[in-house]
C-alpha cells in the first residue's frame, strides 16, 4: 500500500500500536461501523471524532458482522474495500477489523480514551458504555447529519436506477 493509506490492523497489532501511541504520550480515540458505500455523512463524522483527541482508529465490521446487523443484502463493498477507503482519508490513523456486532470485546482490548458514537444514540443505552468506563474512556456524541446514511444512499440509487 501507498504511505499515505493508514494500517489496516489486527486485534494484536491495534493493540500495540495503541500502546506506543499512549508512551508517547497521544490520546486515542475510537469509533466504529460499518461504512458502507462511504458518502460525506461518513467523512463528516470521522472527521468530528478525529478532533477529540490526537489519533482515531476505526474499528470496521467484518463482511459478516454487517450481514447480522443489516442483512443478507449487505454490505455492498466488501470488507477489503471498505477498509481501504477509510485508510485513504485523513481523518483516519488506524482501521482495525472485528467479528461482533458490537465493539466491547474489541474496546476491552484496545482501552481507549474516547469513544465516539453518533447522538443518533444515548450514550446511557451504548452497550459498550460500561467497557469504555471501566478503563477510564469517555463516550462522546458526534452529530448527526441527517438525510446523509448508506440507507438513504442506496434508496436514492434504488430511485433513479431501479430495483
């Protein structure tokens, strides 16, 4: 890969790399989904986590862990793809791949300091609130910007192109 394209990483690596990154002396912020179809809502929002603090590795659901969260039909681009696009941007300093539909097992490991999720949810109701405060992390709401989701992609493609 180019040197422009951030590490795609495995569970171990991420875990180092989080590591050195905390020696010297970096906060590290996670966030996490599917991305799907990549659109400016994506880039937006990574964008928003990046800024709260000095590193953001993305955690990316595996084929099939997007498959159990919105099914049979999805996703559209495969892992490979979906992590090379989220490597290219600069937002983005580390994309680590996961299995769960969820990230707990995933921020367990990796202990980071801020875990970015969308104000779509309550960060009272995150299943993964109760890891990230375990190791002293904090959960923080980026916003949302409506009418910009891989759904409304897909309807919008399904519109003009047809079933």
């Amino acid at each position: 890969m180019p040197e422009f394209f951030a590490p795609l990483l495995g569970v171990d690596d991420a875990v180092a790399w989080r590591e050195r990154m905390r020696e010297d002396g970096k906060s590290v912020v996670f966030t996490n989904g599917c991305f799907d179809v990549l659109h400016s809502g994506h880039v937006a929002y990574l964008a928003w986590a990046r800024k709260q603090g000095d590193l953001l590795v993305v955690g990316l659901n595996s084929d099939e862990s997007v498959r159990k969260l919105k099914g049979e039909r999805r996703p559209i681009v495969p892992f490979e793809d979906r992590a090379m696009l989220l490597r290219a941007l600069r937002s983005v300093d580390a994309v680590v791949g996961f299995g769960e539909r969820t990230p707990e097992v995933l921020l367990d490991r990796l202990r980071p300091d801020v875990h970015v999720k969308s104000d779509q949810y309550r960060a009272d109701e995150l299943p993964e609130k109760t890891v990230v405060e375990s190791h002293g992390g904090v959960i923080r709401l980026a916003p949302h910007v409506a009418g910009h989701s891989t759904t409304d992609v897909i309807a919008q493609i399904i519109s003009r192109y047809g079933a």
